[in-house]
DNA sequence: GTCTATAGCCGGATAGAC
DNA sequence: GTCTATCCGGCTATAGAC
C-alpha cells in the first residue's frame, strides 16, 4: 500500500469515528442507526463499509477513543514522578471529563453496554485493569511519602485506598450526566473534606 | 369492574412485569424483544398488549420496580428514627442490593438508558431526589448528636457530604456490577477506613 | 381476555455501476 | 473507494377468531 493511502485511510476512519461520537451522544448507541452516521459523516453506506466491518466495529472504535482518552490523560499525570494528594488524582481524572462534557454521558452508556455486550465488556476491563495498574503504585508512593508506611503496609493500604478513589470517579460520572444541578466545585470540595 | 378481575389484572401484570425483568438482566432493555418477554412469561402477544401499551410501558413498570425496591428498603431504615453512621448507610444501601444480584447490573443499564429516554430519565431524576431528600435530614441529625453540631452547621455538613455518600453508593453499583472479582467486604472495609 | 397470524416498518448490510 | 438502490430479516403492534 501507498503512504498516501494509508494516511487517506487513516483520516477517512477518524471522520466516520467523529460522526459516530456526535451520533452516540446525541441519539445513544442502541438508538443511533447506521442512516444517522452517514448523514452526519456526509458520506454513503458503501463509503462507510469499506472502513469498518459493521456498526459494532464503529462502537468498539468510538468506544477506545473515549476511554483513550480518559487513559491517556491519567498516564500523563501519573507518570511524570510527581505525587499529588489523592483528591487531587480525583480532580485531575475528572478535569478531561469537564472539558468534554459529553464524555460522561457517554461512559455511563458505555457502562451499560457492557452489562451484556461481549466486546465493549472486554474493552472496560481491559481500562479498568490498566487504571488500577496504575493507580495502585501511586497510592502506595504516596502512602511511603507521606504517611511514612513501609513498602510493604503502602502496598496494601493502596489496595484498600482504590476501591475509593474509584468511587470518586464513578460518582462524579453518574453524578454529572444524570444530576441537573451538578456542581463539579462542590464535588471536589466534599471529597477534599473527606479525605 | 368486578373484585375479583381487579386482582387479575394486578396479578398479570406482575407476571409480565417479571419475565421482563428477567429478560432484561439477561438480554440487556433494547437487545429484549417482545418476543423474548412472551416466550418468558408463557403468555401470548394478545395477552399481555391487553394489559401494557407498549414494551416502553413494560421498561418503565420494570425500572419502577427496580427502583422502587432499593428507595423502600432505604426508608425501612432510615425512618425508624435510629441513626446509624453514615459507612452503615452505605452497607444498609447495599446490602438489598446484594441479595438481587440482577439489580446491580440493571441499575446501571437503567442509567445509561436515562441518559437519552425521557420517561425513564424523569423516574431516575425523581428517586435520587427522594433519595437525596431522605438522606440529607440523616446526615445532618447524625452530624448533630455524634459531632455537636449547631442544626443550621449540621445542614450545611449534610449537604457536603451527600454527593460523597452518594458516589460510594454509586461506585459499589458500578464496581459490582462491572468488576469480575469484586469483594464486597473488601469496598465496605475501605469506606469504613476513610470515613 | 387470550390466542394465532400477520401487517407494516425500519434497520443493517450488500450488489453493482462508476 | 465511493455512490445509489435495494434486499432481507426482525421488530412492534394489531386484527380477528374464539
């Protein structure tokens, strides 16, 4: 295959993988028809067809992104050494999610696609595994730093610890797609009370 | 209408109204066809169109009962006028929840339907208000007798601390439903630590 | 009230021209 | 690769006999 192709192929399955999004959220997964991403996409049923297998492959697509994105954003914080309180790994989790507003409302779907869809099933546990993987030695960093446990006492309190943090995260998730009046500033400011 | 007709109908209803329980833990609300819920119920299409409009009427009374089960137990225990710490409220809340172990990964779906289904969004928004309107006179009577608050300071703790209470709640749902190896001591244990 | 049978519709996916 | 047109299957809801 030519460079060219690759690249072309590339940015055709980001359009349609953008459509998609803008469906989902606007219609649902289940709700949205493959009628309604071709008109957002402004391309044809063939079009689309030659990209991706069938609608399930284009929710799989939609669905990567979403969590790659709440992912990547956790790699990037976590990762650079530093180690901030936890209610304040809570309010970094959530400050890409503030941003695009409709990423809650489409985790919460996600969520409960999962309930009894195989793939996206796979796909949750797969992201939850890798947030633990990196949750977990954070905690545990922070609990040597600044509650002077032993290597081994930080470990296991870490594990008790995420079981929470996890919470935080998943309460502000259904809190904020689901509560009218959701106030993001309240929510941290009751957990930094908390902790 | 005749006595005897009026608990009938009740009676049919519930029938229906729990093969489509059944069915929708196991198939998922929109994967469930009516052809499921027949099969399910022993009963025919003509039958049960007499005693329900349509399968979204079926969704709803099913999303009630489910709802439902959990808001009756909360009052059941909140109402008895004991005032128990809030990590209790929280094993209380679940602990209905353990023993249907369907309504875990219901619930969550009920969620994501909400995000783009009128009725059964406005049922939700009603049970947390009434959630949220049980819980907040608790917490601040607990705040007062175990912490000596003034009543107008107890409020102001009770409302702080209710989207905290709440995403424990919501997180056990979440984890439980979503997390292969969940341990229910163990994320009752954790809260317990942090409270 | 309940059954069987079916109308009528809509959705995902494909065929074939270009 | 992309378009238009269409097939086919499955769905909800109803009609009509009993």
């Amino acid at each position: 295959m030519p460079k060219v192709s690759d690249a072309h192929r590339e940015s055709r399955r980001d359009q349609i993988t953008d459509a998609a999004l803008r469906s989902f959220a606007a219609k649902g997964f289940q709700r949205t028809s493959m009628a309604d991403i071709i008109a957002e996409s402004g391309l044809s049923a063939g079009a689309i067809y030659g990209h991706f297998e069938s609608k399930q492959q284009i929710a799989m697509a939609v669905a990567q992104r979403v969590l790659g994105n709440r992912l990547g954003e956790l790699h990037e914080h976590m990762g650079a050494g530093r180690v901030p309180d936890p209610d304040q790994v809570v309010a970094i989790i959530t400050e890409g999610m503030r941003r695009d507003l409709i990423d809650t409302s489409l985790l919460v779907q996600l969520w409960g696609e999962s309930v009894h869809d195989e793939q996206i099933r796979s796909l949750v546990g797969r992201v939850f595994a890798e947030v633990t993987a990196n949750l977990t030695p954070y905690l545990a960093a922070w609990a040597r730093q600044n509650r002077g446990l032993q290597p081994a006492e930080a470990e296991t309190w870490a594990e008790t610890a995420l079981p929470v943090i996890l919470a935080f995260a998943q309460g502000y998730i259904v809190q904020s797609a689901l509560l009218p009046g959701f106030d993001r500033e309240k929510y941290l400011a009751a957990i930094r009370a908390v902790l």
